[in-house]
C-alpha cells in the first residue's frame, strides 16, 4: 500500500521497513516492535490496515476525519487518540496537522495527511540497528508524543526570529505603520493559534499518566509520561512567553515612535528658532531709518549673504549640540 509505511524495530535482529502484508501481528516477540503510519486519511485504506492488524472494533470514521474534539477512547485491546502538530515554515504562519495514534500490544499505528517532519527526522536520525524493538508500544509512543511537543517549540523558534526581524526594522526605520499593524496582527493571531492548539492537550497528556489507564500503568512507561508532562508544561509556558515576547515589539515600536516625534519636534523647534532670528534681522533692517549700508552698491547681496552666514552658523551650532 502506498501510503501506509510499516517499520519493524527487533532489539535482537535487523531493523526494517516491511510490507504489512510480511507481518503476523500476533507472532511479533517481546524483544519486537512495529511501527504503522499511514499517510492518508482514508476509511477504506485505515480499515485495511487495522485488518492485517488484527484489530477489531477502530472507530474508522472518527480516526479518518481531520477535526473534533481531542480525546481518548479505550478499547479492550487497544487505546486511540488524536493530537494537534504543528507544521512550521520560515516566514510563515504555523499551520496544524492532526495526527492520530492507535496504540496496542507491540504495535503504534499514526495516522495523518501527508509526511511528519518529525517523523522523517526521526526516522533518518534511528537508521541502522537500534534497541527501539525493547521498548514497549507504550514507551515508543511516549518518544512520537514528546517529538510533537517539539513541533510547539520549532513554532515558537520560529515566532521569536520573526519578532527579531521585525525588531531590526524598527531600529533601521523600515517598516510603515501599515505594515507594522499588519505584522502586529499576524503574530498575535499566530500565538492565539498555537496556545488554542496546545492547551488541550492537558487532559490527553494528565489521563495517560493517571493510575487508571492500566495499559500505561502496567508497563514501563509510567516515569515517561510524568517527563512528557512537564515537557508538555514547558512548552504552554514558551507559548505563553511568546505572548510578551509578541508585545514586546510593540512597546519596541511605540518607544522608537515617540522617540521619532521627539527628534521631529526638536528638530521643527530650531527650525522656528532660525527662521525667527533671521525674520529679527530682517525685520530690524526693514525699519524706517538711515543706515549706511543702505548705501553701499552691492548692501542687498551683503545682507543675503550675512543671514546665510548666520543660519549655517546656527546649524553647526545645533550639529554640535546634537539639537538636529
């Protein structure tokens, strides 16, 4: 089957992707793992594959549909779940990914549209033989879980280098208040995203370490769901942060902008004072009295020429002073 890609994790033997149709589930040894993922969602193609699972009862409808509430639905023999990832690219918006689990004995099946960053990485990054096939499906599912908590903190990487960039064209004057605006409400909306997306998963994450949800309880896997807990509450707090981070352009943006009023204002001060000093010159030669550079051949050009002497004069003075 072309979407679905079936990996067999032996701690004692060779590490392989297989075809479902090689794999009895039922004679997998404990030393064994096998991981499904199925990269579309579709009812036909899911019930397929939890056939040559040998699974019973998968609520097809409800794991092939991308929305709904996040929770957890027990079965005998199994457990199913579905979280919200996120897929992050420079310089654009954070966009979610629903991703979800069937988890039973010796086997994880994902199920989600199109390929997982983190799942490709950690697949390129576990290549060769590993010990993953002595891990139970329970603590290899507690490794994928805590890689979709990565994907919150990628986003939020993300965010803080766009809030940099925007902080530099603060400092160098490049960006217009339009477009200022415009970024403002592209962050704020980002960062509602990504809290909307993860808070949920609270419940999923508390339940799964709970005392009562035996197959967890019963394995050894109990100690990682506490770690992915708090890994879980570390990434709420840097979306958290990332809202303050997202303000702090702002106060960046209105501190630069006051500072920019301040200097027009300072610098339109001199500019009243120099024209005011040369209307005074102006206005006392204008007076009704004799003077004799009234009478010397070229007076108009020497009096144009003495206020242009006293406005560069005043303008390297302000210069200096740093008025201007």
């Amino acid at each position: 089957m072309e979407d679905v890609k079936a990996y067999l994790y032996d701690a004692k033997g060779h590490d392989d992707e297989v075809s479902l149709d090689e794999i009895d589930i039922e004679q997998l040894k404990e030393n064994q793992l096998l991981w499904v993922n199925v990269l579309k969602r579709d009812e036909p193609l899911l019930g397929k594959v939890t056939a040559s699972l040998k699974v019973e009862h998968v609520p097809c409808r409800a794991v092939v549909r991308d929305s709904g509430l996040l929770d957890i639905d027990r079965f005998e023999t199994f457990f199913r779940f579905c979280v919200d990832s996120v897929v992050t690219k420079e310089n654009e918006s954070p966009q979610r990914l629903m991703v979800d689990y069937i988890v039973g004995k010796n086997f994880v099946l994902t199920v989600h549209d199109g390929e997982v960053e983190y799942f490709n990485e950690f697949r390129e990054r576990e290549k060769g033989e590993t010990p993953l096939g002595k891990l139970d499906s329970e603590s290899f599912l507690a490794t994928l879980l805590d890689l979709n908590i990565v994907s919150y903190f990628r986003a939020v990487d993300e965010l803080e280098r766009r809030v940099d960039m925007i902080d530099e064209g603060i400092l160098k004057k490049e960006i217009e208040t339009e477009d200022f605006i415009k970024m403002m409400v592209g962050l704020r909306r980002d960062v509602s995203r990504l809290r909307r997306w993860l808070v949920p998963h609270r419940e999923i994450f508390y339940a799964l370490s709970r005392a009562d949800f035996h197959q967890i309880a019963e394995s050894d896997s109990a100690e990682q769901y506490k770690m992915l807990n708090q890994h879980f509450e570390s990434a709420v707090d840097a979306v958290e942060n990332s809202r303050d981070t997202v303000l702090s352009v702002f106060e960046l943006y209105a501190t630069k902008s006051a500072q920019m009023t301040n200097t027009f204002v300072q610098r339109l001060t001199f500019l009243t004072l120099l024209t005011g000093s040369l209307a005074v010159i102006a206005g006392i030669l204008g007076m009704n009295f004799k003077s004799g550079i009234f009478d010397l051949e070229n007076g108009f050009w020497f009096t144009v020429a003495g206020l242009l002497g006293v406005g560069i004069g005043l303008t390297i003075y302000a210069r200096f002073r740093r008025w201007i």
